[in-house]
C-alpha cells in the first residue's frame, strides 16, 4: 500500500518544491497579501548573517537568537553553507515547507491511509497562504512545520509507541523555534494526560496490557522532558536574563491588552480580521466540519485526532489571549484544518457503518456535548465566508457589522441543524462518489493556482535591488541605523544598528554618532517600518539638523506607493 502512495507522493513534492521556489528573490504578495512584512526577513536572521558575516553571534542589542533559536541555527547552516543572501535566507522556509507536507501525509497515512495521505498532501502543497510564508525568511515556516512533524510522529506513534519521543522533542524544538507554540505543548499535556486518566479509569489494566495511547503518552512526556531539560541546561539557564526579556517581556508584557472586553473582541475578531481562513474556504469548512465530527464521537476517536481538534482550539485560544489580530499567527492552523479536511474529504468516499471510518457519530443529534465545537465552528465558517462581502468595511475599521451577522448565522445555522433531523442524517454518514472528491481537490488546486498565478504576473524585485544598490553605496562594515537597515542588508554587508520601540538599540539611539547612516521609509510615512516608529524614527533624526538625503529606493510593503531613503546623518563629518 506504502508503494502506491510513492509516485503521487513524489509529484506532489515535485510541485510543492516548484511553487516554493520558483522567482525566490521576488517580492512577497501586496495586492493579495497574506501578512507577510518582508522587511522582517532582515531583523529576523541578524544573529545568523552577523556569525557568518563577521564571526560573532551578538554585535549589538537586537539579538532575536534568544527568541527563536533553532530558525536562527538553520538560517546560519545556510548561510555557511551557500552564503548570505535573500534565496539563502529564504531557503530555510522552504525546505520548512516541504518537511511540514511529508510530515502531514506521514501522519494521515497511519491515521486513515493512503488516499486521505495524499489528499493532505495535495491541499497543504498548494495552499496559497502556505507556500507564500514558506517563500519568505521568517520563523512561521519552521515552527510550523515543527508542530506537523510532532503531530505526524504523535500519530505513527498509535502503532509504534517509540514515536512519541519523537514527537516530544519536536514539540520543544518548536517552542525554541518561537514561543508561540506554547499552545502545542499544551495540547500534548493535555492529550496524554487524557490517555492516563482513562487508563486509571480501568481498574483491570496491567502492565501486560496496558493500553497503547499510555504507553504513547509516556513515551510523549518523556521525549518532551528530554528536550527541555537538555536546551534548559545549555542555552536558557546560561542566557537567562536575555531569554526571559525577549520571550516575557518583550512578547507578552509590552503587547496585549488583558480586558474582558479585549479579549471578547480578539475572539470575535478571529474569522474576519484576517484573511488566511478566508483565502482555503473548503479547507475551513470541511476542517471545522471534522472537528466538530470528532469532538462528537471524542471518546472512540483516535489520539491524533483529539491532537488535532486540541490543537486547533488551544490554538485559537492563545490568539485570543496573545494577539488574533497579526495574520502570522494564522499560518499554524493552516496543515490541522487540512488533516481535518482530507479526513473528511475522504472519509465522505469511504463511509462505512466502521466506526472508525464514520465523518461523523449516528448519535450525532442526541449529544450535547457537540454543541461546544458546532457553534464555534459555525461562526469561523461564517464569519471566513462573510469576510470578502464585507472587506471594504473592515478595512475602515468597522468590524461590528460582520462579527454581529457572522453570529447570527452561526445561531441560525445550529438552530436548524438540532431541529432539522433529516438535515442532520444526511450529513451524518454521507455518502459521495469519488468523483466529487477528485472535483473539489481540481477546484482547491485551481483556486489556489489562480492566486499564486496572479501574484506571479505582477510580481516585483524592487525590494531584492533596493538591498544591492544599498551595498554599492555603502562599503561592508559600514554601520547604518533603523531596523529597515536590517531589512535592506541581505544582498550587502553593511552592519545593521537595529532600533525597536523600547528594546534593541533604544536607549543609546539619540547619542550614536559613530553610526553615520540610517535607513528608513518616507513614504508611506517617516519610521513605517516599526510599531508607531514615525516618532522615534524621527526623534533620531531631529539630532541632526543638517542630515542629508543621499538615495532613494523603491520598496514593495503595501499597496500604495513605498520608498526607503538612506540618509546622511553628519553630511558634514569625516
């Protein structure tokens, strides 16, 4: 069976490596942005360009190696091995990418077999929103794909329990790839806590016989203890001080507001702030249609299927908490929602009175206990489809309208679906030819075909020459100011002096002399590039009178017309 999954499989691989990095030095998306702010690529590889460059991890206070770690070991293998570079940075995500497919049908392979591997495979290699973050040098990619992989050996580890040290270590792996995935550790806590309470539950269970979802969850804790106690000892104790400013301070303290009515508005904002749910509707849908399948029937699905739906809820559970309003945050959920989608997909094929093969429960219509993911799950729905009626108005700012009728459909739609019976039992074990499915994977791949189809037609490499003409400007070594320095320095060897809003090179930045230049934004507007950086952009300038600007560049950041300046801070200087 393994055998006839290779070809398709190699195809599939062979055109997710195409769309991940043909025209790799491109701009990212602005007319059908995912969220990607390409001037971050710079920032976020500093440590690994500065060690490559010049030998040293460290050359001044911007170090995000204490935030993301393992993308920045990666990103300086590739960097050591090919160069520094825009495709060399960029090079890491990609590779992220093409891991996270192999990893999801790996998975879906032991879960429901070869049909529902490569369907997973085919939607997450060609999803728009995916392949775009896997083409740009930020940490989403690899913590992604890191969550897919512990997934996938999470779910291998049903017949063969050893995987779930596997699965452990990946866990923490993607927590040192970015701390935001926190919430999948949790999920992992939780799924194996799960497993022990209802093989305590069991008063017969031996040792001989003890059940094969705690011998996987044993196995779990202890690959996810491993790991942590090993990068504890080597790299968090040592770094304390830094680790615990750049992962609680500056990522938790100085960010969200913790109000209820903050944390009522990021969960309502969920569906329709962004637009990643928006951009794979049949992957949302027929994903949450799955979720709330398994929650219905929780106590006879298995393990990685409760994974899934935990990682999914405690997902979007830390989004309401931390932060639903950045698009980056989204790409995590983009391969649960497809597993989800192609168990249905495929599972709407094959149904059969197997219970392990059912989409959803007979006693669907009876539990209650279904009612806690089926109205959720209705408002994502809702409010991913009602988001492109409404997109004029959300981009005013006016989110009330959408999240007020994205509820009220949400309601209706339960409504409808507890009273209606017969809507109920059609879709309870339905069955579809394979015809229907081979004609909604063709409309995912147009659909997603279309979009990358349109950016390539319009795409741009101005940001890519801004970088090389800054380094024939300016000699390697030159230290120049302001984080777009960092963005701009792939394609040169000038040295950064990154300058964040209270962190980086904040507090000496109005007495750096000895940093002649500075790079930044004019338009759209003074200090674009950071969070409300017009004043402290231009709280540096003002030191200097007499600056003078020397160049300007075309830059691709929105949708109106964007330029970078390099200025000459002391025209009058040596």
């Amino acid at each position: 069976m393994m055998r006839r999954c290779v070809l398709p499989l190699l195809a599939i691989c062979a055109l997710a490596v195409t769309l991940r990095t043909v025209w790799l030095r491109a701009d990212p998306p602005v007319a059908d942005a995912v969220g990607i702010v390409w001037h971050d690529e710079g920032a976020w590889v500093h440590n690994a360009r500065n060690r490559a460059l010049w030998g040293e991890w460290r050359t001044d206070r911007w170090n995000p190696v204490f935030v993301a770690p393992v993308f920045t070991a990666l990103e300086y293998a590739s960097f050591e091995t090919f160069g520094v570079g825009t495709w060399q940075a960029r090079l890491v995500p990609v590779v992220s990418g093409l891991v996270a497919v192999l990893a999801l049908a790996a998975g879906l392979f032991s879960l429901a077999g070869r049909r529902a591997a490569l369907v997973g495979a085919l939607l997450l290699a060609v999803n728009y929103p995916f392949v775009m973050w896997n083409r740009a040098a930020l940490m989403e990619s690899t913590l992604t794909a890191l969550i897919v992989a512990a997934w996938a050996a999470y779910a291998l580890g049903g017949r063969r329990p050893g995987w779930g040290v596997v699965a452990g270590v990946a866990a923490v792996l993607a927590w040192f790839t970015k701390a935001s995935a926190a919430f999948f550790i949790g999920a992992l806590l939780v799924v194996s806590a799960l497993a022990f309470m209802r093989s305590a539950a069991d008063p017969e269970a031996t040792s001989t016989d003890e059940p094969a979802d705690r011998r996987l969850s044993t196995m779990t804790l202890a690959g996810l203890a491993a790991a942590a106690l090993l990068i504890g000892a080597v790299f968090v104790l040592p770094h304390w001080q830094e680790y615990s400013f750049y992962n609680w301070q500056m990522s938790v303290t100085r960010k969200p507001e913790y109000t209820i009515k903050a944390l009522v508005d990021r969960a309502s904002w969920l569906p329709v702030v962004q637009g990643i749910f928006s951009r794979m509707p049949l992957v949302t849908a027929a994903g949450l249609f799955g979720l709330v399948g398994v929650v219905a029937r929780w106590r006879t699905a298995a393990p990685s299927e409760r994974l899934l739906v935990l990682w999914v809820g405690i997902g979007l559970a830390e989004l309401v908490v931390h932060d639903s309003g950045n698009e980056r945050r989204y790409v995590m959920f983009i391969p649960a929602l497809v597993a989800l989608a192609s168990l249905v997909l495929t599972r709407m094929v094959t149904a059969t009175s197997s219970r392990s093969n059912q989409v959803l429960p007979r006693t669907l219509a009876d539990d209650a206990f279904m009612a806690a993911a089926l109205l959720p799950s209705l408002y994502l729905v809702a409010g991913t489809l009602l988001r492109p009626v409404f997109l004029a108005q959300i981009e005013a700012g006016d989110l009330k309208t959408v999240v007020r009728l994205s509820a009220v459909v949400a309601v209706m739609g339960a409504l409808a679906l507890w009273h209606w019976r017969g809507v109920l039992s059609a879709i309870v074990e339905p069955r579809v030819p394979a015809f229907w499915l081979t004609a909604a994977l063709i409309l995912s791949v147009v659909w997603n075909g279309v979009e990358f189809a349109s950016w390539a037609r319009h795409r741009t490499y101005v940001n890519y020459d801004a970088s090389v003409a800054v380094g024939r400007l300016l000699p390697p070594g030159t230290l120049v100011h302001g984080k777009l320095a960092n963005g701009l320095s792939l394609e040169n060897r000038i040295r950064p002096v990154f300058v964040g809003n209270g962190f980086g090179n904040y507090d000496d930045r109005l007495g750096r002399d000895d940093v002649r230049y500075i790079l930044t934004y004019d338009l759209p507007a003074i200090g674009y590039e950071s969070s409300n950086g017009s004043g402290l952009i231009q709280g540096i300038l003002d030191q200097y009178p007499n600056r003078r600007t020397i160049a300007s560049f075309d830059v691709d950041e929105t949708s109106a017309p964007d330029r970078a300046v390099l200025i000459d801070k002391r025209p009058a200087g040596p």
